[in-house]
C-alpha cells in the first residue's frame, strides 16, 4: 500500500507539473512586434505585408505519465503586425552579439520565436512631403543692387524677347561668396538668359583678381566685437537658414580683419597720447607729465591654478590702461603677453631644442614658464606709451 501510494503520489505532481508547462506553452505567446530582419534576406511576403513575423507556436503537447513522450495537438498561426518606425524600432531591439542582426530583449523567455525587420528609409516622397516642395534658405543681398537687376532684368527682357509679354523669371545659376550672391535668371516663357548679377558691394583693393564682399568683412568685425568665435556664428547663420560661410574662408577673413583692428587700435591710441602731450603744453606743462590712469588686466582662464600642470593655468593676458583726467576715459594704452606658439610645440613635438620666443615664426613673447603679472602689464603700457 505504502509503494502504490508513492506511486499515485508521484502521477498525480508530474500531471500537475506537465499540465503547468502546457499552459506555458500556450499562453506564453509573445506578440509580435515589428523590428528589424536577421541579416539573410527577408522574404518578398516579409517585406510587403508587415514588418514582423512570429513563426509557429510549439504545438500544443499531450504527455503520457513518462517526460518524454509527446505528440503534437494543435498548432497557431503566424501573426504579422505594421512595420514600425525607426524610433519606435530602438525601443523593441537591440544589437545581437555577432553584431550582424538585431534582436528582440527578453524574447527567449517566450514560448515563440520573433523576428525582427529593419524600419524604411524615409522615401523623397515624404521628404517633398514635409518640406512641401519650398525651400526654407534666406539669402543676403544688396537692396539696391537687388533693385537694379530686377529693372535691368526687364529691360534685357523686352530687348532680347519682344514677343514675350508677361515674363516668369526662375534662378538659372547662384554662386556664393562667403555672404554674398551672384545670380543668373532666366525665363520660363521663352529662352532669355541673362547676364551674371552680383547683389553684394566689392572693396576695391587696388589688386587685380576677384575682390572681397564689404558683407564678409563688416560681418567678421561685429563677431570680432561680439567676443564670439567662428563656430558660434555658423550656428548663428544656420539658425537663420544662412548658408554659412566656409571654415577655410572665414578664418582668412578673421585673420585679415583682426590685423586691421590692431592697427586700428593701435592709431587710436597714438592718436590719444599726443592730444594729451598737445594739452600738457597748451598748459604750460612738461609734454612728458605725468597723466592719471586707471589699468586692470585680464587672464585667458577663469582659474589661476590649473589641475593638469604646475604654475598658472592662463597661457595669455592683457592688461588696458585708461586715462582719468577727463570723462571720456580713453584708452591710452594696452599690451598682450602671449605664451601660446605652435610652431614652437611642433618642433619640440619632433625633439629639436627650441624655447620661445627665440625662434622663428614665433607667435609668443615670453618663456612659457614665466609667470603672468599685472605689474609686468603696467610696466610694459607705460615704456610703449613713453615712445
């Protein structure tokens, strides 16, 4: 009795546990989520009518009183579900291990399997779609000269086409110069093309060649102004659908403009200093009198000491000085200590014995272990005002 109740004991737990891994293999389904293929190709079916393809549930399995022996009962369909979009696909998938396909997560814990189809690129179609056929870019031009290709565009017109009545003129051809734009018209009606209009303002350089855009030039010193760099004003074109101008161009541009500044300021300095010697004598006073000022200096780091090297983490300043006899406060005075120098760093780079500023083509003028003083600042304002 004892055995035979083992025996019962044991049939009835193994048909419960048989009967649980049934259910489990019937309810488990996972649905299917559209995603991404494996990397052999789909079929035609595949790609045409939905993105994912949930292949056969196990078949429903009856088991006799031993573990092993099944046969199958019943079986399900393939389920397909819409193919999803490229956002709604990252958060179904992830990269398989081979790197070569993609994957369903925590999909083998389901009783089916689920394949995965890569999203449509988007097609020219939706493109056109969502930018409805118009383009959205500004172009900066000269009022004036905009004016006078319009009027001139007429007359050409009527010269060249008189049977022509009512033109429809289109852009042919634009070329862009940094800032500026030249374009070339034509009309849709007839076979008029007209001539090369350049809508930007030239700067006579006296030099034979192409010359610059007065736009380009105005353009970098207001940024020079501003205290922004080349990269913050491409962003600030691209943001008003400008097309910026190139890398290369902008910064040709910048470093032309950036020497006339400096002469500039340099002028107007000198300018200032021989007014006060020109009062000082009007006074009755020595031309070399001393003149009240006001200096203050400026690092190129918001830190004084840096955590990757030793000594002061600035590699520039400059120091301005400022007259405080009158209201005005001009500024009478400045100069820049520089430590930074490429060409220096690149010989030391190969192993040449080089220390600036006592080489050629050497941008800094002190020792870069020297360190920055705002009293080396007045010291220096004060013998380049003296010559």
């Amino acid at each position: 009795m004892k055995g035979k109740r083992k025996r019962n004991q044991y049939k009835v737990g193994n048909q419960a546990h048989l009967l649980r891994f049934e259910s489990l293999a019937t309810d488990q389904g996972c649905g299917a989520i559209n995603g991404v293929a494996p990397s052999t190709a789909p079929s035609t079916q595949v790609l045409k009518n939905s993105s994912v393809q949930v292949s056969p549930a196990p078949p429903k399995l009856e088991f006799s009183y031993s573990t092993t022996d099944f046969t199958p009962k019943t079986t399900t369909e393939s389920v397909w579900l819409p193919r999803l979009t490229e956002k709604e696909f990252k958060l179904y998938s992830k990269e398989s291990y081979d790197k070569k396909s993609y994957v369903a997560p925590q999909s083998e814990k389901c009783a089916t399997t689920v394949k995965l189809l890569r999203p449509h690129k988007l097609s020219d179609d939706y493109l056109d779609e969502y930018l409805e056929e118009k383009s959205t870019e500004n172009r900066t031009v000269d009022r004036d000269l905009n004016i006078l290709m319009i009027n001139n565009l007429i007359i050409c017109h009527l010269n060249k086409s008189p049977k022509c009545d009512v033109p429809h003129f289109e852009l042919v051809q634009e070329t862009q110069w940094g800032l500026g734009w030249i374009w070339e018209m034509k009309c849709t009606k007839c076979k008029f093309i007209s001539e090369k209009y350049k809508l930007f303002r030239e700067i006579n350089t006296g030099r034979p060649g192409r010359k610059s855009a007065t736009i380009n030039y105005g353009f970098q010193t207001g940024v020079i102004n501003c205290n922004i760099g080349n990269d913050s004003a491409t962003t600030f074109l691209t943001s008003s659908c400008i097309p910026p101008m190139s890398k290369g161009t902008m910064q040709r541009i910048t470093n032309n403009v950036c020497d006339k500044v400096v002469k500039l300021a340099e002028n107007e300095t000198e300018q200032v200093v021989e007014n006060f010697r020109r009062r000082n004598q009007t006074l009755g006073l020595n031309k070399n009198s001393p003149v009240k000022l006001q200096m203050d200096g400026t690092y190129q780091s918001v830190h004084i000491k840096s955590r990757h090297k030793m000594g002061q983490n600035a590699s520039q300043a400059i120091g301005i000085a400022c007259e405080n006899e009158t209201d005005n406060h001009d500024i009478i005075g400045f100069h820049l200590v520089n430590k930074l120098c490429w060409v220096g760093a690149w010989l030391r780079g190969k192993g040449y014995d080089v220390e600036c500023p006592n080489h050629e083509y050497c941008t800094a003028n002190t020792n870069r272990y020297d360190p920055l003083s705002e009293k080396d600042l007045g010291y220096e304002i004060g013998k380049n005002g003296q010559t």
